[in-house]
C-alpha cells in the first residue's frame, strides 16, 4: 500500500512563490511508486486547496483559473485518521492522509506557524519541530543560541521598530560601533528579502526603513570582507546528522540576492518551465576550500544544526573571511530552497533518495514521539467543585 503524502506548499508570506517552485520540485522527484502525492496549495489569503492541477506550475499563471477548478480543504483529524475534506456542499473525504511534508517558505510558514498547527492536528510530518522551526527563522534569537555555545557569528546589533522611531540616534550610534560596512536583514524573513549592503552611514536610513517594511525587528550586521560565501546542507535529527558536500555560492552583489537565488537562470517570468529556485543559482561544487576549512564548515554545521533542534533536511549558510581564514555562521534554513537536493546529488544521494530519507526519518521520529507520555488518562476535574471550590 501506498504511503499517503499532503504536499503543503504557499502561504500568506513574502517568499510565497519561491515556495511553489520548490514545492513542485519536489513532487516531480517523489517515488511514485511508493507514495500518492496530494498538493495542498495555500493561498495568500489562507485558503487551502488540492488538486492534481496543483503540481503543474503554470497553473500559477492565472490564480482565478486554480479557484474555479481546485477543491478547497480542511485538514483535520477524525478518530486518528488525518482527514483532507473538501467544503463542498456534501463534505467529500479527499483522502485519509499518513504524512505532511511542508515545503514552506518565511514567516508565517516556515517559523513554526504551520508545524504549531500540524502539532495540533497530530498528523506526522517532516522537518523541524514548533522550537526548531521557530529558532530557524528567527535571526536574533538564533545568534544567541549561538553565542551561548561559542559557535562563530559576526558582531550585531538588533533593535525592533518602534525603538528606532522612539531613539533613532542611538541605534545609529550601536550601529556606528559595530563598523561600516554592515548588512540590514529584517530578522524573520529568508530568501535575502529586504537585506540592503551598507558602505557608509549615509545609506544607513533608507535600507533599516526597507527592512522596517517587512518586519518589526532588525538586525545590523558586521559585513564581512575579503567574502566567500558557503552553503552547508544537514540531514538528519537531534541523534544522528549527515553533512553535505560545500558550496561557493557567486553573486553579483555583495550577498546572495534573490534576483541571484531565483531569478537568474529563469527564463522570463515565474511560472514558465524555466524556473529552478536555488538549483539555478550559481555557485561552484565543491567549494574552493582546504580540505581543513571544508572538515570544520561541516562540523560546525552540525553542531549549529543540533544546537537550533532541528530535523529533517536544512541548509546553514556561511560566510568566510578569506583573508583571515575565519568563519562565520551566517543562518540556517530550515526548509531550505529547492530542499538543497542539488548539493546531496553531488554528495551521495538522488533527490528522490533525500526524499525518502526525510519521510522515513519523519515517521521514525514520530513513532519515537509517541512513545513517551503526552497525557494522562486520569481527569482531574472530576472532583472540581467550581471556581471558588478546591480540588479534592
């Protein structure tokens, strides 16, 4: 019998679309013989549908054309059956699901939203947890865990919104002692969205009221010079982590853009066959590293990797100081672009390899769960005498 798969992919986030493409990415490369894949596309105003339609990408094209035709969903669970049901005038049972994989991509989604509300229904899914998702996306929060266990970061600084409009003058005081040049990242967002490059402080303004348009907390960081940017892909959980094959990612731009993440290499707009998210990116594998800067990169992966508790398959991003020979961690990626498929390819294992890996690894996991107690059978309300009364 078949292993049941929802495909959970978009949301109401700004990295909606990258979702998409590697959502599809992925339901192309699923062993077909050994799983029934069930899109479960969200909306950006947060609806939920499915349909076989879903996996083709240029159904994206014309969003009017995917309402008219695919069936909205609940997912929900019914005596330990986890049921997608269609709202449809006769409720029809769409499936009984045995999985989620999430392919979600920025806040609202991949930050542990999503995984809360799995958590909830009780379906098994693949990746991180509520805490490890949650820490994943947050990039102030991250760094202290970090700094906690003296894993290498660059020098920041951080503030939230209303902070900077009450003392805007200190913070660009805070952000003078770091050193110019700095990077602006909103603190919650991926896919190099709203991350400004800046040289001096005449720049400094524009590029935090940017970030301020995407998120309410801001991190400023040392940028680093003499740059070479590595990637790292992780597989595994808490007890065991494999790590990938490096690789030296090439941009046009002082980071990683999102124009060079997704963009480039797509032959005009999103949606045509062209697009590849984070596989058209380009970059050199292996990176040009010693063989001694490659063995600590991967060891200070999975130490990053297991300090964040996370599962399933993510991405840590470095950067290195190739004057100096210093590394940096720059963040993990919990859900990583594309699922980081193309560096496993050039380590040892299809896509479809990873994938399955990733699902059985996710059923272990929550076999293991299940295992320790999550309730009692006792009620100790029986015996409550109300507000005022006490329990006996």
């Amino acid at each position: 019998m078949k292993i049941k798969v929802g495909v959970i992919f978009g949301g109401p986030t700004v990295e909606h679309e990258v979702s998409i493409i590697s959502a599809i990415q992925a339901m192309e490369h699923l062993n077909k013989e050994k799983y029934d894949i069930y899109p479960i596309y969200i909306s950006k105003d947060r609806t939920w549908y499915t349909g076989k339609m879903l996996a083709d990408i240029d159904i994206y094209r014309d969003f009017d054309t995917l309402k008219r035709y695919a069936k909205k969903v609940v997912l929900y669970n019914h005596k330990g059956l986890f049921r997608l049901q269609a709202l449809n005038l006769f409720r029809t049972i769409v499936a009984d699901l045995d999985i989620i994989l999430p392919i979600v991509h920025g806040n609202n989604m991949e930050d542990g939203t999503l995984q809360g509300y799995l958590e909830l229904v009780g379906v098994p899914y693949v990746g991180s947890n509520v805490l490890g998702s949650s820490l994943g996306q947050d990039k102030v929060v991250m760094k202290q865990v970090f700094e906690s266990l003296d894993l290498p970061i660059v020098e920041y600084t951080y503030f939230y919104d209303n902070e900077y409009f009450l003392d805007k003058e200190q913070i660009l005081k805070d952000i003078k002692k770091i050193g110019y040049p700095v990077i602006v990242k909103p603190a919650t967002l991926g896919s190099s969205v709203g991350i400004t490059y800046v040289k001096d402080s005449e720049g400094i303004e524009n590029a935090i009221m940017d970030a301020i348009s995407y998120d309410n907390k801001i991190v400023v960081e040392k940028a680093v010079e003499n740059l070479v940017e590595v990637n790292c892909s992780v597989l595994g959980n808490y007890e065991n982590q494999q790590a990938s094959i490096l690789e030296e990612v090439m941009s046009t731009k002082e980071f990683l853009t999102y124009q060079d993440k997704y963009l480039n290499g797509a032959k005009g707009k999103f949606g045509s066959k062209s697009s590849k998210g984070m596989a058209s990116a380009s970059r050199l594998i292996p990176a040009r590293l010693d063989e001694k800067t490659t063995d600590r990169v991967r060891e200070i992966a999975k130490e990053a990797f297991k300090a964040l508790n996370l599962s399933g398959v993510c991405r840590i991003d470095f950067l290195i100081d190739s004057k100096n020979n210093k590394i940096y961690i720059n963040e993990p990626n919990t859900i990583p672009g594309s699922l980081s498929f193309y560096l496993w390819e050039k380590t040892d294992k299809s896509y479809e390899q990873l994938l399955d890996e990733m699902i059985t690894l996710a059923i272990k996991q929550y076999k293991k769960k299940h295992e320790k107690t999550i309730s009692f059978d006792t009620n100790i309300l029986s015996n409550y005498n109300g507000v005022k009364g006490k329990l006996k």
